[in-house]
C-alpha cells in the first residue's frame, strides 16, 4: 500500500488493477485477479496468464464501493473476476459496454460518455467521477468497435485522481481540469 496526499493505493500487478481508498471511499479499477485472461473454449482460459499473483486475493479485498471499468477489453472487464467479486459495488464503466455487465450483481452501473460525469454516494460521503477521452479503443471483439473507453477524474474532499485506464500519448490531457493530486496511468 503506498499513501499519497491521503490516498492510500495498492498496484495488483496485472493490466490496470489498482485498489484506491479514497478517504474512505474504496475503488477497484479494471480488476483482473486470476491466473488467466481470455475467452473460455470448453473448461479452458485461452489469453494471457499472469506473471505474478494479485498482491491480495479477492477474499482479502475490503468493502468495495465502485467498481471503476475504462473498457471491454478482456483484460480490463474480466467477467470471471467481477463475477466473483463480494456483491453490493457500484460499477462505472464506459458507453456503450453495460450490456457486458448484464449477469454481474453490481448494486447499479452507469455507463459515462467523455465529458459526463456522475456522483456516487457512499458511507464515507460523495464521489464525483467524470469520464475523459483517451488515446485507446473500445472493442471487446473485431466487430464490436462502437464501444466505448474512458479514462476517469475521481474528485473527492478537494482532492482529485487521475485513472488514465489503457492509454497511449493524448492531447486530450491539457485539457483535464483541476490540479491532479495522484495520477494512475498505465504501462507499456
């Protein structure tokens, strides 16, 4: 866990999975947390296998309130992984992709456009989350190119965090509002 102007996170090195407490307000972005991640051919996973276990097992994760997913890739909206999730999160995903979410118990899902944002509340107070354009796509599969992909601005107690989701260079960064106290941005 590491502690950043009051944000504690903890990196699931896998992808974009990062557990945030956000003064109080728990999120998991992106999660993937088993071995594998793919698509299903009779009992087997075939995609890519991960290289080193979650820092926590999901019966190790707290209370998560929000779900965070930025895309349908499988190896961000892992239906495996969200299945398994404790029941009761709220869940924000990008356009055009809550139709994936169909069979996952989440407490509700918005799906956000660039430039919209919504207000989740929680036990801990409110949390804004505003989505943003990134320099990515959104398909799951080759014919599914009308979904959308989002990086997000948590904003909470004059804080705010950026989730930059999968994403290359974009121009679309000068643009973002606020001071960013902690940026959460992907590898490669």
């Amino acid at each position: 866990f590491r502690n950043v102007t009051g944000v504690q996170t903890c990196a699931l090195p896998i992808y974009a999975t990062v557990l945030v407490n956000f003064y109080g307000t728990t999120i998991l972005t992106d999660p993937v947390m088993f071995d594998r991640v793919g698509f299903k051919i009779g009992g087997v996973v075939v995609g890519r296998k991960r290289l080193v276990a979650p820092a926590l097992s999901i019966a190790e994760l707290p209370k998560i309130d929000l779900v965070l997913l930025s895309h349908a890739h499988m190896d961000h909206l892992d239906l495996p992984t969200l299945k398994a999730l404790p029941r009761g999160s709220a869940a924000i995903t990008a356009s055009r992709t809550s139709d994936l979410l169909a069979e996952i118990p989440f407490a509700s899902t918005t799906e956000l456009k660039w430039g919209e944002k919504t207000s989740l509340k929680t036990a801990a107070g409110a949390l804004e989350v505003e989505a943003f354009e990134v320099n990515h796509s959104g398909a799951r599969w080759s014919n599914d190119t009308y979904r959308g992909y989002n990086g997000y601005l948590l904003r909470k107690d004059g804080k705010q965090v950026l989730f930059g989701g999968d994403t290359a260079l974009a121009s679309t960064f000068k643009n973002l509002r606020g001071k960013t106290d902690l940026g959460i941005m992907p590898i490669g």
